[in-house]
C-alpha cells in the first residue's frame, strides 16, 4: 500500500490544563545541579543550628532580592509569593521543627531542611483544599533554596541554563518546576512546560500564565527520560502534548496558535483598567475567593475586589471553633492585600454539604434546608458575635462589606443588623477602632429572598444573587446530586424572573445589586447580566480579562 494514503496517529500524553496557550518545540528535562542532602550524623548539633539559622538568614534576603525582579517582570500582585516565602522560613513550626530534628537526630543540616520539607510537602499534598495542596511546591521551593546555599555555602542559587535547540525554543520537562525557577525561565529559550506532577493552584502554575508559557502538568509517569529531544505541541488549554506530530497537525495547530495569541493579546490590553459598559456604565468587576490562599489568584486576575469571600473556610479547616484573634488577621490580611478595594467576606455559611464536627449539627434528613448558615449565627450569637468582632476589628485595614447568607425574612435581617449593633456598642465601649462606614448586604439565594426583596433592601446597603442556591430552592433539583444535573437549570425562566425581581427591588430602593453565583462566569449570558441592570459580577479569578472585554462590546 502506498504509505501516503496511511493515516499517521499521534501519539499524546495527558495531563491537566494548567496555562492555556499552544507551544512547539524539543523536550529537554531539567537537570538540576543539586547534591542530594545526604544524611550524616553530627557532633556539635548547636554549631549545625546555628548553620542552618545563617543560611535561613541568607535565604530570605535572597527573597528579598528576588522579589525585587519579579516586581518588574510579574508585577506586584505576583511578586507577592518571594514575601509569602520570606514568612514561611520565618513559620516557627517549620523552623522549630527543623532545629529539633537536627537536635533530636543529630543530624546535619541539610538532611534535616529536606526531611521536614517533605513532611510539610506531603502534608499540603494530602489535604482536600486543592489550594493547599498547591502549597506543597512552596515549601519544597523554598526549602531548596536553603540546602543550596547549604550545600555550596555561598549566597546564589545555582540555576541550570536551558539552551535552545537548533534555534528554536524548548519545552522544559521535569517532575514539578519550584515558582522561582519558573519566574527566572529565559523566555527565549523556553516556550513551554510540562510536569509529571503539580498542582494547578500552585504558584508555579500562576506564573506560568502571567507569562504566557503554555503548560500541562500532572502527565505521570509517561513523562519520562526517554523523550528527551523529541519534537512535540503542548495544547495548554486541552492539557495535552502531542509527541512527534505529523505535518497536518502542526499546521492545525500553527492556526490554533495565531488565533489564540491575538485573543490573549486582545485580552492582556484589558489588564489594568476599570470594566465598563459599550455606552459607559460602570460595572464592578470582582472575583470569587474560597480562603487568604486565593488572593494571590485574585491578584493576578485583576480583579477590582472580592465579591465573595466564603468565610467558611476558615471554620472547615480548623478542629474547633476558631477564635477571634485567628479571625481577624485572617481577615485583616484580606484586607490589606486587597489594598483599599471592597472586600464582601461572606458570615460562615456553614451546613448542608459544608459541615465541621466541632459544631456538633444533629443529622438532618435534608441539610440543605437544615441547620445552616444565618440559621446557625442567629440560634447560637456567641459564635456570630466571634465572627463579627473580628471583621470589625479588621475593618480598619481595608474596605470591608459583611454579607449574610441564607437570608429569608426581614426579620433575619433585622436580627442580623442587631446583633452588628450590639458589637459596634462592645467595640465603642473598649475603645477599639472599626470602620463606621461597613456596608452590609445580604446573598439572595432563596426564592423567598428574591419575592421579597422590595421589603428587604431598605435595610441595608447591597444584595449579590448567589444562582447557586437560588437556583436549586426555586427548581427544588439538590445542588449535590450529580446524576440531577440536567435538571438545575440556571436559566430557567423562574429563575430569571426572580433575579429580575431582586434587580428591581435593590435599584427602588437605591442600593447596588451584584451576582456571584457561577452563571456570573457564563460570558454567553453577561448580555442578560447588563440589561437587566446587574452592578456587581463576581467570578472566578480567571474569568475577569475576559468578562471585562465581553462587558466593553455590551450595552
Ligand atoms: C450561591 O449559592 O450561589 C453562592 C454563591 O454560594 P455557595 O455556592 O457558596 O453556596
Ligand atoms: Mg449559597
């Protein structure tokens, strides 16, 4: 049979999408220069801490440093994870533990950095936040540092340099790429990445994409040496890496590139810049952050505040009822992160799907409808007053909205709005400071929210539809259950009619009116979002450059 009739099959490899964009080149592995921290006992364990202090010293200048050139390169929103680090070298659990591993097992301190480093890594690996486990990078990043400057005992990092190949750029391959690695990858050299591991949420990943590198991550095992050199097209967004493609793929995959390079091209000209309508009506622009971890993400989104920061967190990941001081600076970092922007943190809408043990909720036939969120607040106050006393607290590092969710009456309101008032007059009478000026609102996500929210929104200062429930409450389809899925139908005219409702309500009553549900990200409807006279949209971090054209063609 005549061989060009045969149909060539691509061989691929599949990982998961981590920065979108198309790359062509050679794999070449990275090759670190780095002596295995190789365990030896030592004498004198106090001259070995001491060691380990100097060069944890010499590390977080380095930081500094590096920091410095990642202003100029990622800007500051991203800049900000060279800081992150200084404070985990400063972390005294990390630090202290390192110290008595040296003490307790008399061991040097190269091995005792690398020991407690994967302790940590697995630790954050092992955890369900999907942020978290992007930690688990961080700490071995920062942790090599160390035993580099440990090992060869001089201030720089020893970095491999990657060359081109035949001209053209490679694609790094490795098992995980540390942030400061990828922040300090000659873009000329390397056009794309691809990893046996990761994690979409790490740092790593982040940068990728603000540098526009194409990446796919966690391909496995089959990601292996034997590759080496071999041409391939990284497909960032489909998360695939396509080995030794035939002639129509790649010229497939040149078009793809052009169109996608001029559409983040297109979408890079929108960083920067308020989001308004085609005829000029302000819109605000906000992203969605499930914890502190996210913001790093919001940062680099551009997103022009927080529209939803689900406290919740905060309360799933502790073993018991965290307290107020913990709160506050949790809430305080949010703040000041934010740097003056709003920031809607969410009271703990604990519940339902979203339970800790340490609240002792009695099982529920149907938790959805249970003992959740305000419900929860308004029968146990102590636990709301924690919460409040620690936003207000707070409140002076930044620009606060407190929303409560679940609302279904006006007098949950009015309960709410008193309990605020009962801690403005506890903080009044202790001297301590908070913003007079909160704004509070409310989540619509009932039906009975949004049919009422005439009588609602003279109370307070904003409402942000959350589709999310509004959705299943009106429908009666449970959020949860997969095998419903056709069935929760977010533009269901019933749906609809009861964010219109709500839009009209809040606008009568001169209040401002977001969403934060995921129909927010769905671009295909923002059209309806601007007609009908949405002010707020908050979404996920990555939405944002995107939403921010979609809205500029609008209205
Ligand atoms: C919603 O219900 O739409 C919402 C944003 O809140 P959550 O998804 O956290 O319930
Ligand atoms: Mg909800």
């Amino acid at each position: 049979m005549d061989s060009s009739y045969s149909v060539p099959v691509n061989k691929t490899l599949n990982g998961t999408p981590a920065s979108r964009g198309i790359a062509f080149g050679r794999i070449t592995f990275l090759h670190r220069e780095c002596e295995p921290s190789v365990r030896h006992t030592v004498e004198d364990t106090t001259q070995e801490c001491e060691r380990f202090e100097k060069a944890r010293k010499t590390a977080i200048a380095q930081l500094g440093s590096l920091y410095e050139t990642s202003l100029e390169k990622l800007g500051e929103q991203n800049a900000f994870v060279f800081q992150i680090h200084q404070l985990m070298l400063d972390d005294p659990d990390y630090v202290s533990q390192i110290n008595d591993t040296i003490v307790t097992q008399r061991v040097n301190a190269e091995y005792a950095v690398d020991f407690i480093a994967n302790k940590f890594a697995a630790m954050f690996r092992a955890m369900d936040n999907e942020y978290m486990q992007g930690r688990a990078s961080d700490v071995i990043d920062v942790s090599r540092r160390l035993n580099d400057i440990l090992l060869y005992e001089k201030g720089a990092l020893k970095r491999p340099k990657i060359h081109k190949i035949d001209g053209q750029p490679v694609i790094l391959a490795t098992d995980d790429l540390a942030p400061s690695e990828t922040v300090q990858l000659d873009q000329d050299a390397v056009s794309g990445i691809i990893t046996s591991h990761g994690s979409t949420r790490s740092h790593t990943v982040i940068f990728a994409r603000t540098m526009g590198l194409p990446a796919v991550i966690t391909i496995g095992d089959e990601l292996n040496e034997d590759l080496e050199g071999k041409f391939v097209i990284v497909d960032g967004a489909q998360g695939i890496v396509i080995l030794e493609p035939d002639k129509n793929t790649i010229a497939l995959y040149s078009e793809k590139k052009r169109i996608e390079d001029a559409l983040r091209e297109k979408l890079e000209q929108y960083r920067g810049r308020e989001t308004y309508t085609r005829s000029g009506r302000k819109i605000h622009l906000y992203a969605n952050a499930a914890s502190l971890s996210d913001l790093d993400l919001v940062k680099a989104s551009d997103a022009e505040g927080i529209g939803l920061f689900r406290s919740e967190y905060i309360y799933l990941s502790s073993d018991d009822y965290p307290t107020e001081d913990y709160q506050y600076d949790i809430y305080r970092q949010a703040l000041s992160l934010m740097d003056g922007k709003r920031v809607i943190i969410r009271t703990l809408d604990i519940g339902a799907d979203k339970t800790a043990d340490y609240f002792m909720l009695k099982k529920e036939e149907n938790p959805a409808m249970g003992m959740r969120a305000v419900r929860i607040c308004l029968t146990q106050p102590e636990i709301f007053k924690t919460q409040l006393r620690a936003l207000y607290r707070a409140s002076v590092h930044g620009r606060l909205a407190i929303m409560f969710p679940m609302i279904n009456s006006v007098e949950e309101v009015k309960s709410c709005l008193k309990i605020c008032h009962e801690v403005e007059a506890e903080l009044i009478s202790k001297g301590i400071a908070f913003d007079k000026n909160i704004e509070k609102g409310i989540m619509v996500e009932t039906p009975a929210a949004a049919i009422i929210s005439d009588e609602i929104a003279p109370l307070v200062d904003f409402f942000s539809i959350g589709t999310n429930d509004l959705t299943q409450f009106t429908l009666a389809v449970d959020r949860q259950n997969a095998s419903l899925g056709r069935f929760l139908n977010p533009y269901h005219h019933a749906v609809m009619r009861l964010i219109e409702n709500t839009v009209i309500n809040a606008h009568k009553a001169g209040i401002w009116v977001g969403i934060c549900g995921e129909l927010a990200s769905d671009e295909h409807f923002t059209h309806e979002l601007i007609r009908i006279g949405i002010d707020e949209i908050s979404v996920v971090p990555s939405n944002i450059l995107m939403l921010r054209a979609r809205i500029a063609t609008l209205g």
